[in-house]
C-alpha cells in the first residue's frame, strides 16, 4: 500500500488521480491533499479518503473548510494548513511516498522541490517546477537518486519509449548526468489547439470561450489557453529538456491533430518509438502511480475503429510566436524561462478577464523577457524573487496595452 500527497488535489489532474485512486482499491492510500479555494470538492476527497492533513489557499478558506466539515459531519478532522506552509507540509507529508505535483504555476514549486529533495517519489504533471527551475530541480532529483515520473502525456510518453533502449530505467536511469546517446531526437506531438487553421487576422478577435474550446483534451483554464496559444509547447520542450537530459534542438514539435500519439523516440539507428493511446489523462497518471509495473485498466483504451487517419504537420512560429519565445528563454537560460512562466501566467489571467487581447498574450511576453535582468539560479529564493519580478514587469506591459482594448472594445 502505498502513501499519496496531493498538491491540486481539486484541479483536473488532482481529480483524475483520485479518480485512478479509486479504481485501483487497496493499492494507494492519501495522506495528504493540497487545494486552493473550491472547498467543496476538497470536503468531499477529505469524505472519501480520509486524508491526515489538508491544505487550502489561505487563513479564511481553512476556516470556512473547518465549519463545512462539521456542518457534514466528517470524521475524523484532518488537520487543516493553509497557504505556501500548508502546501510544503502536503509536500513534504513523512508518510508520503507519493507526491504527485498537479497544482498550476509556481505555486506547486517549493512543495514539489522539497519532496524531490526528500528523496519521495514525485510524479510530475506541474510543467512550470521544470520551466521556472529546471537546473536545481533535476540537480536535487540527481542527489536523491530519485527519477522524476512524468505525468504530462508527452513526456509520459517520452519515458514509455525510452523504455526501449538499453538506458534501461531503474531508479534514477532516465534522469542521470549522462546525455542519452542511444536518443536522435524526440518529436513532442501537438494538437495544435483550437485555432491552427484560423485565419491569422482572425485571432486579433479571439474570444475566451473561443481559446477555451480546446478540441482533443478537457483541462485547466490557464492550461488550455497556453493550448491555444502553444505556449503549452513551449513549456512542455523545456521540461523535455531537464527531464531527459537533451539539447535543445534535439527537441522537435509536430502539429498531429488527433492526439493519438502522445510523442516519440527517434534512435541513432533510425529506428522511430511511438506511443499512442485515448486523450484520457488517468493512462499518464497511473503509469506514473504503478511505475515500473503496469496496471490493469477496465476503462481506459484506444478504439482503433474510430482511428480512420493519422495526420502531421509543421508548426508555424508565426501563427504561434509564444513557441519561438519559448525557445529563446532556454536557450538564453538563467532567469528567462521562469520569467516566461511568470508573464504567461499574469498575460493568460489578464486574457480570461478581457483585460488583454488574444495576440496580447505574446506580446506581454516578448517585452517582459527583453526586460529581465540576467542572472543565473543558485537557490530557490532567487528562483521565486525573479518570478515575482517577472510578475511585476508583466502587469505593467498590460497595463500599457489594456488601453488598446478598451478603445477597441
Ligand atoms: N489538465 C490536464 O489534462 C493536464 C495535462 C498535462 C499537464 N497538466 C499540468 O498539470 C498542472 C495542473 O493542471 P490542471 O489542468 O489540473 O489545473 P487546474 O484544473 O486549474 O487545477 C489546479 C489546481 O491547483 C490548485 N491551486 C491553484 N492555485 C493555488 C494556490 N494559490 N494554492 C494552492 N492551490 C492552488 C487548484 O485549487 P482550487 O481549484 O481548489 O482553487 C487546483 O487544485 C498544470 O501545470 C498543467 O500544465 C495538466
């Protein structure tokens, strides 16, 4: 049996684990569970599972949860945590052996960080931990001898291919110093989202419900617009990069609109690995749970019949710059991938409240990385300080164009 932390238990990812929980009875127990605000999804994990310790966003929330536990009746009282301290305490849970990091933004980083430190076994699905602070995320993995399991279907993928070669995964294999010279290249597909073939005048007028709509996958707000925009990619290649210890332009994006094949391995002998399966997340998150075994799963199964065609196709930067923007923060490195994370992360939030347009998302971007200090990442207060700057710097750039809006509104 063994023991769950939670960091998003509430969130898309955060449910679908529990979900993956429940249809595997007697093989996973929560300890703890991480949430932000939605207290009523929380109060009913805390019913089912019966977790020892929770956290939620904030002091008030933690109090409104404690009077909505006993106006339910629940028992017995998990203790209640609230803010960065509750999620490092789910983090860091000593029961734990599990921590799956699935909540959204950097504010899953110091818990996921500590659990890595600490040696647990940390399934992966929080992409920004590895676009903000890759280098001392992996250099912490590499200590604890611990390999980091990917939940992200890409990369989930990725690590099932991998599986193929002669780097052979055991403990810390995957994740080790040595570059992979059994690996060309890994190809990460992408749907390509709801606008690759949008006229590019009409994305000047997207909507929030129209980025919303994303056509393959059911997720995350803030997830599902960087799908629309392929900032999502662009996150996801520099998470393959610490993951897999690869260079950067071993890393190629292909457009696949059916989302079958997760991603794939190319080797040194031409010899090309794929993965496929249904755009269900559960797959991803069980591997990761039962890794290195597989488990049976009554649910989850690609239905060939459906299968009429797999197509693939270039990525166009111009019709997606957060892709190029992407590939510059890692090339530039330091500070600039956590401060694409942190402008996204503000430019996206100014998007969902018709602050900023569409097209405005990369345009805050651009200019908070022109204006970010270059520094390299020694500790992970410097990591945190430089997403607050970044944050800063990205509410100014849309405060410069949220004119532009209103007047064209
Ligand atoms: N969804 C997918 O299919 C998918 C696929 C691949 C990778 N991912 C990655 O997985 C991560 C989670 O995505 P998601 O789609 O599950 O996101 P989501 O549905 O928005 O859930 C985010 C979770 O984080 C919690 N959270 C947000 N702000 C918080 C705060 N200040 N303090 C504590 N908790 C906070 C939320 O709590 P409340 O809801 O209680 O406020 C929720 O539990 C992201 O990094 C995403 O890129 C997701």
């Amino acid at each position: 049996m063994k023991q769950l932390s939670i960091l998003g238990s509430t969130g898309s990812i955060g449910r679908q684990c529990l979900s993956v929980v429940e249809a595997l009875p007697g093989r996973f127990t929560v300890a703890a569970l991480a949430a932000g605000n939605n207290i009523e999804e929380l109060a009913s994990q805390i019913a089912h599972h019966h977790p020892e310790l929770v956290s939620v966003a904030d002091a008030h929330k933690a109090s409104e949860l404690a009077d909505l536990l006993r106006t339910k009746n629940i028992s017995p009282l998990p203790a209640i945590h609230h803010g960065a301290e509750g999620m490092l305490a789910v983090g860091t849970h000593p029961k734990a052996d599990i921590v799956v990091s699935a909540a959204v933004g950097v504010v899953g980083l110091p818990a996921t960080y500590e659990a890595v430190k600490l040696g647990k076994t940390v399934a992966l699905s929080n992409k920004e931990v590895l676009v903000a602070a890759g280098e001392l995320v992996m250099a912490a993995a590499q200590k604890s001898g611990k390999e980091l399991l990917p939940v992200d279907s890409e990369h989930n993928a990725v690590h099932q291919c991998l599986r193929g070669g002669t780097h052979r995964v055991s403990g810390a294999a995957l994740t080790n110093s040595q570059p992979n010279s059994e690996v060309k290249r890994i190809v990460l597909t992408a749907s390509g989202g709801p606008f690759r073939k949008s006229p590019l005048a009409a994305l000047a007028r997207v909507t929030p419900e129209q980025a919303l709509a994303h056509p393959n996958w059911k997720m995350g707000h803030r997830i599902t617009i960087d799908s629309a925009t392929m900032m999502n990619k662009g996150f996801e290649i520099i998470e393959a990069r610490w993951l897999f210890n690869l260079r950067p332009d071993q890393i190629d994006v292909l457009i696949h609109p059916q989302s079958t094949i997760h991603s794939m391995v190319e080797f040194v002998d031409g010899s090309v690995l794929a993965q496929l399966g249904p755009t269900d997340m559960r797959m991803p998150i069980q591997y990761a749970l039962t890794y290195p075994e597989r488990a049976a799963s009554k649910e989850i199964a690609l239905d060939w019949t459906k299968l009429r065609r797999l197509d693939f196709q270039k990525v166009s930067t111009r019709r997606f710059p957060c892709l190029r923007l992407a590939r510059e923060a890692m090339r530039k490195g330091g500070a600039l991938p956590c401060a694409l994370n942190a402008a996204d992360e503000v430019a996206v939030a100014a998007f969902l409240e018709r602050r900023l347009p569409f097209l405005g998302i990369a345009e805050v971007i651009e200019k908070v990385l022109a204006r970010m200090p270059r520094i390299k990442f020694e500790r992970m207060d410097e990591v945190l300080a430089a997403d607050l700057e970044a944050r800063r710097l990205a509410r100014e750039e849309v405060n410069r164009l949220a004119p532009a809006v209103v007047a064209a509104s």
